[in-house]
C-alpha cells in the first residue's frame, strides 16, 4: 500500500495523506468509516497548516478503501462539509454487499467467495438486508445529485465491474462530470500482477493525471 501512495504522489506531485482506520472484522461498520470521516475532518480543519486548499481536496482509494471514499463523498454531501469535495477518485471500488458471482469464473483473483467474507466482516448479518447503509454500501444510494466529480477505473474480469459501471452510469445520467476506464482482461488488483505491464503502466498515468487535475 504505501508504495502505491508514494508512486501516486510523485506521479502526480500532489500532496497524499492516508487515514489509518480500523480494520473489519475487529472493528466493523460502521467503525472504519467513522475513523475515515473523522481523518477527512481533521484534513480539512488543519489545511491551512498543511499547505492544502480546502477547495482541492479529493477522496481516493482502492477496493475496499474506494468503497470507503465513495460513502465520504456521500456524507460530505449529506452534512454539508465545506468547502465541499472536488472529487472522487474510485480505483475498482467495492461498493455494494448484493453483489452477485460474474462471469470471471476462475479468472477472478477476488472471488465470490471472498467477496461474502468481505462484505460479512464488515456488516455482520446484516449483508443483503434493507438494514444496510448508503454510506457502508455506496450502491444503494437514493441519489447521486450533489456528488463531486468521479475518475474510477475497473478491469473487465473483475467481480465488481457491473455495480461499478452502473454506479458510473447513474452519474451520467445525473450530469455530473465522471471519468470512466474499463481495461479489458483485466481481474481485480491487476498490479499485482502486472506491476511492470503496459496495462498498470497505462491506469497509474490515468490515476496521477486525475489527481493532478485538482
């Protein structure tokens, strides 16, 4: 992990901070995303000292992590954070419990299965009921309207890609400005598996150009 950050941050010569929450299944929902939005609170109130205009900053992450980043987009909107987010910037982004087995099959690296053990850890026996939040499971939003701009990227063999294209889908249609890279034949966490390849190569410039945007 804190190679990527770094590799981010010099690719992009932008200024990262990584919030250190709490880990499911010792610490479920809605524990890591409560130490995630204290961390963006603190950000925020602590900028000028940091050096960071409070009107550029963005929530990033990875799987899980986006997952996580996608809900502080939505309570940040929800509780009126100000200045508000500049964007969103979601790296195949785990955002809904109901997610169903793809078509990947064995070519998935983050299988089904995984996916259930996940999804339990952090919600416990509430996965798949109506008793889920929004801001645990970003995909069940009501609405997108007011959310900051969104960049996601998803390998097309990964078990997320459906709710991650529909997510993107519903702010398009919502108008609201959304870069979107879907890499074919690719699974989930493809940089670990092609650290060196043309295709990490490719989404790590696609994500430094993101955050270099702010």
């Amino acid at each position: 992990m804190e190679s990527m950050l770094v590799a981010y941050a010099a690719g992009s010569g932008v200024q990262v901070l990584s919030i250190d929450y709490r880990l499911a299944p010792e610490h479920p929902y809605p524990t890591p995303f409560e130490d995630s939005w204290t961390g963006l609170q603190w950000i925020h109130s602590h900028a000028e000292e940091l050096f960071i205009d409070p009107h550029r900053i963005a929530v990033m992450g990875e799987s899980a992590g986006a997952g996580l980043a996608a809900g502080l987009a939505l309570m940040a909107r929800d509780r009126d954070l100000s200045p508000p987010l500049a964007k969103q910037i979601l790296v195949y982004p785990m955002l809904d419990d109901r997610t169903v087995d793809s078509h990947a099959g064995d070519l998935a690296i983050w299988t089904h299965e995984d996916n259930v053990t996940g999804w339990t850890a952090y919600l416990g026996k509430d996965v798949g009921t109506d008793r889920v939040s929004q801001y645990a499971a970003p995909a069940r939003a009501e609405s997108v309207e007011g959310l900051p701009p969104m960049y996601m990227d998803c390998g097309q063999l990964d078990i997320f890609v459906q709710e991650n294209t529909e997510y993107v889908l519903r702010f398009v249609k919502a108008g609201i400005p959304v870069e979107y890279h879907l890499y074919p034949g690719l699974p989930h966490g493809f940089e670990g598996v092609a650290p060196t390849g043309n295709c990490t190569k490719r989404a790590m410039e696609n994500r430094c150009r993101a955050i270099r945007e702010l």
